[in-house]
C-alpha cells in the first residue's frame, strides 16, 4: 500500500495560507489588490478589532459568475493567467489562485457579488473545511467580501497575532500604499465606527499630502526619467525634510510596493553628502519596467521581485534621483559653514580664560567674551560611588546594550571606556575644556585626560531628566508665546495617543483635534522654533524604536525625546557650555552610556601617554 498521500485540498489550503495570510493585513493586501485587478475605482473597507474579527471590503469592480464564485475559493483557481506566456509578463497583481482559497481556510467568509450584465448576484458563505452554500441575492455591482474572526480555527496563530495597535499600523501602512500607487482609486477606510482615511483626489501631489503630511510635497523634488526601457518617476525628499525612519520610503515597481534593498541604496546613495548616515530621506518612486525583465513569482506576497540586470537598474535609478537634485542645485558639494555660526571671537583661543581674585572665591573671566566662567563645584555631596554600582534595571540594560551595540575596535585600546569608574576622578579635574573638531570635549583628570562625546553625553543628561519628569521629581514647562498647530499623519496619531499622558509630563501640552494638533507649552529644553520639528521627531523615533521592541514605553519615550532635545554633533560650545555639560553629565546615574548604548566618555591615562612616548611614568603628575 502506498505510503504517500495526495493532502485533501483544505489541508493543503490551510498549508498554503501560512505563507499568504499571516496576519489582517495580509487578507486586506490580497483583497484590495483583487479589488483592483477586478477593475474597480471605489473600494471601502472596514475593519473591527484591527482585522481580528471582521474585515469588511466592498469594490465596483467586475463583480462574478455564478461558476467563478464557485471556482474562486478553490485552490489554484485563477481567472488571471492562462498560459505560460502570461506568467512571463505578469500585469495584475493575482496570479497564484491562493489568496481566497487560503482565507476560507483560516476564517469565515461571506462574498456577494455581482456583474453589470446580470440582473441579479449570488452570496457565497463558507467555513473552513466545509461545503460553501451559494444562493442568488440582491447586491450592488462588484464584490463584497466579509471576513470574520480570522484563525478562529487555528488558535495557535490567532495567538501569535501582534496586539491591536500593531496590526493596525501595518494595515494602514498597506493601505498607504496602494493608494499613493492607485491614484486612480478612490479609497475610504473605516477603522470601528471612525473614517480613517477619505481619498477622492486623483492626484499623486494630493495623495502625497494627505497620506505623508501636510504640504510635505512642496519639500520634495519631482523626478521625472525615461530612458526608452525603464522609467522612474515620482518625488524625492529635499534634505531639508530628511526622516529618522524608513516610515517615509515608499517604492513600487509597475505599480506594486516592493522592498529592494539594492534599489533603495540606489536612491540614498544619489544624495550622497547631502545626507548623513542615519537619515532617511522620505520618497515616493515609481519604476516601470518591461514585465519580461523582471520575475515577481520569487516570493510568496510578491513583495520581493528579481531584475534581469541588477546593475542596469541600480544605476538608473541612482542617475535619475541624481539628475533630480542636480536640477534642484543639491548636488553642490555640502559647506560646513560653521564659520557663520560659531563665534570666532572666543574661538581664537579657549584658554583665554583669566583667573580673579574674588572675596571667597576665584573667578574665571573669558578675556575675548567677557563672559564669567562658574566654576563652581556642582556635584551633589551626597553622590557616592554605590550609586553607579547598583545594579538597578537601567544599569544592567544598558549594559547589556551596551554589548549588543557597540564593540570596541582595535583603534581604540590604548584608551579605556569608562563605564564604571570611581567619580573623584572626574571631580579633581583642572578646569579648561577643548572642543575638538566641534563634537568632543577634552579635559584632565587626575590621572589623565577625557574625551566626551557631546552628543552623547546630553543625550544621557536629558534621557535622566525625562526620567525624573516622568515620575514627577522634574518638571520644565514654558508656555509658548503663540500656540502653534500642525497636521499629523494617522499613525503619528496613533502613536501620540499611546503616549499623551507621558508627553504631557514631559512639557508639552496640546489639543488633538482630528489629525490637527495645537502646542501650547513646551519643555524648556526644546529650543524656540523647533518645537514642531522636535515633537514630530520625537514621535518618529518612538515609534522606530517601538518596533525593535527593546524597551519600555517610558525608556522609549525618554531617549526618543532625549535624542532630538539634544545639542548636536557640529555645534560649537562655549567653556561655559562644556563646563555645565560635564557637570550635569557627572551628576548622572549612569553617564559612562547615551540611551542608545554608546559609549559617552573616553579615557586616556598619563600612564599610557607616557609609555606610546617612550618615557618612564613620572608619577608628579599623578594624584596631586
Ligand atoms: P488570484 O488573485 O491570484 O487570481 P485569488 O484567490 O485572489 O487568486 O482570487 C481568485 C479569483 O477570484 C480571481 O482570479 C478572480 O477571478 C476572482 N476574484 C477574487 N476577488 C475578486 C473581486 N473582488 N472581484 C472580482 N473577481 C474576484
Ligand atoms: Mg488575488
């Protein structure tokens, strides 16, 4: 007797639909995009319980026989491909047959559908592993189709869905997506009883605004290229609007969204200096390309594809964003024009500074500013040693992230990363700081000297105070003089709810109404003007960081907040500047890392200076 079998088709199906329907959004990617390949230009789709009970789609598209009806849960069953000619150049977006055939194994589902040509339609309901029951009905032209309580009948995967809030940004994120490439397409999206989205326009400039943010294409430049076998056209971001995420990138190739690590180093290397390392300009590019040239069945959501000639297109598509902004005059080679802004004045010489003699105290003037430098000791008396030792939840995370995100390389041996020190070190130190190369602040300790990473190291100052803000030890507010107000997108929405309550101890106070938010007061620490910018920032990077899910809601929010309220790599700083960061930093719990991880301060001992010089340690200079 044979030992292998042929699996029954709903086995087969539910195998199947492991690898198509993950989660809600997958189903809402499939059906939207049946939608669209029926033909139709209204969809409307509602969801209940983020897709986890119902999802509700209706289109005016073609609509179906009695027979296709039949046949359309059925696996393999496809009206779209025919030949084998046809799966070499493929122009709808179902091809496979699995979609529908691999939800009716995973939930219950209700069509209803209709063809213009036929007086009335049919409704389909069927239940895994049961026969579907079809009867005629009364129904508008198209389809409907309801999806209800999805893995209902796999409680293993209904348990692996992600909590509401997730599932729900990845829906509207696929959303977003077809309507900035189906422009064409009027979309409406009801999330419970609240319309989400309402896209009539069919203007790819409209859609850009309403979907992205506010006017943000008036900070984008259109890219425009044909070169007879591919084109690539849409908009890219000035650098004026560069993101801290990827939220903002959106490429399709023939229309459908594709993830292509290799095109979008194409695009990010077109900006060259004009952007750093870890930002990202938001685009929205379309490439079209003979269906030949390419093979899209190398993927089971088709969201990877395969070109004949990688380099061909990765050039291309480098030269087309390039040729764009060399348009704009955003090639030019980037100017550091800190001349304008620091002031040279006390940067002749930073150690221009005097000593006078005050009644109780000496004093320090800064001869080219007039500035007085306090030099008072500002460590707290009761800051002892045990408290960078305790081993409390922070210290011992962010060690252990410590390790998991930066590893000292060999240039850095002859220096010691201090993480745990004794903080008299740090006190006994003579008083004049150096600004290297406007990012790091050198000064002497007792044994040797430091390297302070400025950024870094406010960071780690303004990540504590936002701790303290949370739990009420701290508070900095400043009203603003005038409110100001700004649209959010709908998943900057969803995520300012999430975290109303910890923004608002933070300093930031504001109404939300709709997608309209109005600040009225800020923290102190957030400079005048950047208010918007900071909060949308702020927002972005929690919600980065949300996603690699390492930390709390509160250690988010704080080194999210902490990150864009901090002074910045490239900015000139006054002694007096220095001087208040090393003390604040000093008066840390934990100052030896910045929130992400990274070392804040290096040291070098005199010992080691004078061992790479060849000398005997002179040990005068130790310990005075
Ligand atoms: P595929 O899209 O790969 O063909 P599906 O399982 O998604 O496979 O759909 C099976 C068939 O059902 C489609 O080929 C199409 O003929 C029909 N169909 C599905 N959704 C719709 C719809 N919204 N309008 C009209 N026909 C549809
Ligand atoms: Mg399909």
């Amino acid at each position: 007797m044979a030992m292998i079998k042929i699996l029954p088709e709903f086995l087969a199906n539910q195998i199947a639909a492991g690898e198509v329907v993950q989660k809600p959004e997958s189903v809402i990617k499939e059906l939207v995009e049946n939608a669209i390949d029926a033909e139709a230009d209204n969809i409307f789709i509602t969801i209940h319980n983020s897709g986890k009970d119902l999802i509700h789609i209706q289109d005016n598209g073609l609509g179906m026989s009695r027979e296709d009806l039949e046949l359309s849960i059925r696996r393999h069953a496809t009206s779209k491909l025919v030949t084998q000619e046809d799966l070499e150049a493929i122009l709808t977006f179902g091809f496979r047959g699995e979609a529908l055939a691999s939800i009716s194994a995973v939930a219950k589902l209700e069509i209803r559908t209709k063809r213009r040509q036929d007086k009335l339609g049919y409704c389909m309901i069927s239940e895994p592993n049961s026969i579907p029951a079809i009867e005629e009905c009364d129904t508008e032209v198209g389809t409907q189709i309801f999806v209800r309580n999805l893995f209902y009948n796999v409680p293993a995967r209904r348990k692996f869905l992600k909590s509401n809030l997730s599932e729900y940004k990845a829906i509207l994120d696929t959303l977003t997506k077809f309507a900035l490439s189906h422009t064409n397409v009027q979309l409406i999206f009801n999330n419970e009883n609240n319309l989400v989205l309402n896209l009539r326009s069919d203007n790819l400039e409209d859609r850009i605004n309403e979907l992205l943010g506010h006017r943000i294409v008036e900070s984008m430049i259109k890219v425009d290229f044909d070169d007879g076998i591919m084109k690539v056209k849409g908009y890219v971001a000035k650098p004026s609007i560069i993101k801290l995420s990827r939220s903002h990138q959106f490429l399709f190739l023939n229309n459908r969204n594709i993830q292509n690590k290799s095109i979008n180093h194409a695009i990010i290397s077109a900006f060259g200096p004009l952007i750093d390392k870890n930002q990202y300009p938001p685009y929205v590019l379309f490439l079209e390309i003979d269906p030949h040239k390419i093979d899209i069945n190398i993927h089971p959501q088709k969201h990877e594809v395969k070109f004949d000639d990688d380099r061909y297109v990765y050039m291309t598509v480098k030269s087309a964003v390039q040729n764009a902004l060399r348009a704009n005059d955003l090639t030019a080679p980037v100017k550091f024009n800190f001349e304008n802004e620091m002031n040279l004045e006390s940067y002749k010489n930073p150690f221009d500074i005097e000593r006078q003699q005050d009644k109780n105290d000496d004093i320090f003037v800064n001869r080219n500013t007039g500035e007085i430098v306090d030099y008072k000791e500002s460590f707290k008396s009761n800051k002892s040693n045990q408290k960078f030792e305790k081993n409390n939840d922070f210290n011992s995370r962010f060690e252990e992230k410590r390790e998991n995100s930066f590893k000292p390389n060999d240039d850095l041996s002859a220096f010691d990363l201090i993480f745990n020190n004794d903080v008299d070190d740090f006190k006994k130190i003579d008083k004049n700081f150096i600004q290297i190369h406007n990012k790091y602040i050198v000064c002497q300790n007792s044994k040797g000297f430091l390297i302070i990473d400025q950024h870094n190291a406010h960071e780690r100052i303004n990540y504590e105070k936002a701790i303290k803000m949370f739990e009420r030890e701290l508070s900095s507010q400043q009203k603003l003089l005038f409110e100001e107000s700004f649209t959010l997108t709908q998943s900057e929405i969803l995520t300012l709810n999430e975290i109303e309550e910890e923004i608002k101890l933070l300093g930031f106070d504001f109404e939300i109404n709709d997608s309209e938010i109005t600040l009225n007061a800020k923290p102190i620490d957030v400079k005048n003007g950047a208010e918007e910018q900071d909060f949308r920032e702020m927002l972005e990077l929690f919600s980065e960081y949300q996603e690699k899910g390492k930390m709390s809601k509160r250690e988010n929010l704080a080194a999210s907040y902490s990150c864009r309220s901090s002074i910045k790599t490239g900015k000139i700083l006054s002694q007096k500047e220095m001087e208040m960061l090393h003390n604040d930093l000093f008066n840390c719990d934990t100052p030896y890392v910045c929130p992400h991880g990274r070392p804040v301060i290096l040291e070098m001992t005199i010992t080691d200076l004078d061992k790479k010089f060849g000398r005997s340690p002179d040990y005068s200079y130790e310990r005075k």
